[in-house]
C-alpha cells in the first residue's frame, strides 16, 4: 500500500511537463538514495548540469537525493512503470527483474576493479544492460563504488573465526548464502540503519567498500577490518525503455552523450574517493586493517566457493565464464 501512496503522490509531478507550455522544457525526474557529495550524488548532478547546457531549452534534470522521493527498490518498479525518467541501485536489487545480474554478488569473482571495468565494457557485460527491456527497464551503464571488505568488532583472520557472528547485509540471496556459507547470520537491514545497529550490537559485523565504511564511520564499532576485495558493490544507471526510445534521435544522442560524461566522472569520483579513505583507515591508531597473504585468501575463497554453483544455473554459466575471462589481463596490460 505505501508504494502505491508513493507512486501516486508522483503522479502530478511526472504529469507537469504534459501540462506546460510549449516553450517550457519537459522536467526529467532523476531519484537516488544517498547524498550529493558522494560519486552516485556528484554524477547526478554532472547529467543535470551538461543537460542544462545542451538541451536546456527543452529539457530539465530534476535530482532528488537521499531517498527524499523512494529508495533502491521502490524506485526500480517507478522506473518500469514510467514514473521516474532515471535511477541508479545497486546491481543486487533488481532479483525481481532478473537473475543475471547475481552475477556482481558472487564472493571473490573480481579480483580488483580493472577486472570489473573489463567485464562490463565486453559485449557479455554490455548485454546486461538489456536484460530487463521486457520489464520496461534499459540500462544506461554502470557506475562503481568499489570492491568490499569484511569488518567485525573483534578480531578475525580465517572464516571459522566469524562463525555465529551476525553479519548485515543488503537484501539479496547471493549475499544471504554467502555467510551462511561460513557460518555466520546474515541480517539484511537498509543502509541508513546499519550505523545503529551497529552501535547497538544488535550486528557484529557487514561488508562494504572503503569508501561506504569511512563515509559512515563504521570503524567506531568496527575497529577489525580486512583487506579481503571479496566483492564488488556498483549500480546500474536505469531509464525506462518506452520513454527512452520514444525520444527524437538527436535529443536521445545528446542525452547518451550526457550520461557517459557524467558515469565517467562518478566512476573517477569513486576510484579516487575509495584510494584516498583506505589510506585514512589504515591511518587510524584504533582501527587495525589486515591484509591476508594469498594463501589465506584462498581459504576463503575456497570457504565461499559453494555459492556459485547454488546460483550457476540462474545467473548462466556462460556469463560467469565471461567474467573470468575478464579477470585475466591481456598481454598489453601486464
């Protein structure tokens, strides 16, 4: 019932632009749910403002940040409904759409953000942002965050040492699966509430990017941090296909043009923002980060390992195969 009171609530603002002059430009509503001073947030308002440059006589970039309008989920279904023009969740929130894209939540498949870049700029990657056309959703590209890490409020080295522990997550299978797989509770609780819970004890430990961890203090009930790179937290840019392809050509290009500045900037946002607060954290007297040898990663991998083939036949093998390959450097690279 509240999603509907939302969407309805939406109706009149998404109806503005029919309802103007002929020489007023036709408001486009962007939704996300963190801040402006953040990659997600910066490469928002990047779109809005090169729009405003180029096409400003007959379109305007509305941004609401900070879930003002509806968070991750509830905003997937506006964008398929046509009552929200652009969005951008996590990749783990669209198991309601499809299965393939489980594929970024699989533990330790990327070893490090090149092999990302790699794998979603090949046509296996490229192809996924047309895997939910029949839903009414089309992908614009992706924008990163980084590569997750393990935190707890003690001490851990090897996967039997978080056995029991209760671990947030984001509400996903793969996710769900892959503490269970060690032994530890996964709880999935929204963003804006792990703070809290943390300081309540209610979780004793979440994964997350170094960025995600700095930005929200995390280390003041998570002073155990571990280099571990096991996953790989990005979002999809999403459009809703109908009124993508319902556009003139040029203002089609001119927006496409737009949004890759924009993905470029946020991604060199995000790079830059998850070197520099690694350095911090590592920085800080009361936070220990350790950084596992190869061998102890491999145990954890080997720990974790069980979910891929739980989830082979839903994602595809073809595709996971797609993303190894991406995770070798070519010759030129090396």
């Amino acid at each position: 019932m509240k999603k509907w009171i939302v969407r309805l609530g939406l109706v009149p603002l998404l109806l503005l632009p029919l309802l103007a002059t002929a020489e007023s430009p036709r408001q486009l509503v962007f939704s996300h749910v963190v801040g402006p001073d953040t990659p997600k947030g910066k490469m928002a308002t990047m779109f809005q403002s090169i729009v405003e440059q180029k096409l400003g006589d007959r379109y305007q970039v509305v941004v609401h940040p900070n879930s003002t309008l509806m968070n991750d989920v509830e905003v997937i279904d506006a964008v398929a409904a046509g009552e929200v023009h652009f969005a951008a969740p996590s990749l783990s929130k669209f198991a309601g759409y499809t299965s393939r894209l489980k594929l970024f939540s699989l533990p330790f498949l990327f070893p490090d953000m090149a092999a990302v870049d790699r794998f979603q700029q090949s046509e296996a990657g490229r192809g996924l942002l047309t895997s939910m056309q029949d839903s009414n959703i089309l992908g614009l590209g992706y924008l990163h965050n980084g590569l997750k890490q393990l935190t707890a409020d003690r001490p851990f080295r090897e996967p039997q040492d978080l056995a029991g522990l209760r671990f947030r997550i984001m509400d996903s299978p793969v996710l769900r699966a892959q503490f269970q797989q060690i032994g530890a509770e996964p709880v999935p609780l929204a963003f804006a509430d792990v703070y809290d819970a943390l300081a309540s004890g209610m979780i004793q430990g979440q994964e997350n990017t170094w960025s995600n961890i700095y930005s929200k203090n995390f280390q003041h009930h998570q002073p155990y941090l571990m280099e571990s790179n096991h996953g790989v937290l990005d979002y999809l840019l999403i459009t809703n296909n109908a009124f993508w392809q319902g556009l003139p050509e040029e203002d089609r290009r001119l927006l496409s043009y737009a949004m890759d500045i924009a993905l470029r900037y946020g991604n060199s946002v995000a790079t830059a923002k998850s070197r520099n607060d690694h350095q911090d954290l590592k920085r800080m007297r009361e936070v220990t980060v350790y950084r596992p040898s190869e061998a102890e990663l491999d145990t954890w991998r080997r720990a974790m390992q069980p979910v891929w083939a739980e989830f082979e036949e839903a994602i595809g093998r073809h595709l996971i195969d797609a993303a190894l390959a991406a995770s070798k450097p070519s010759a030129g690279e090396r």
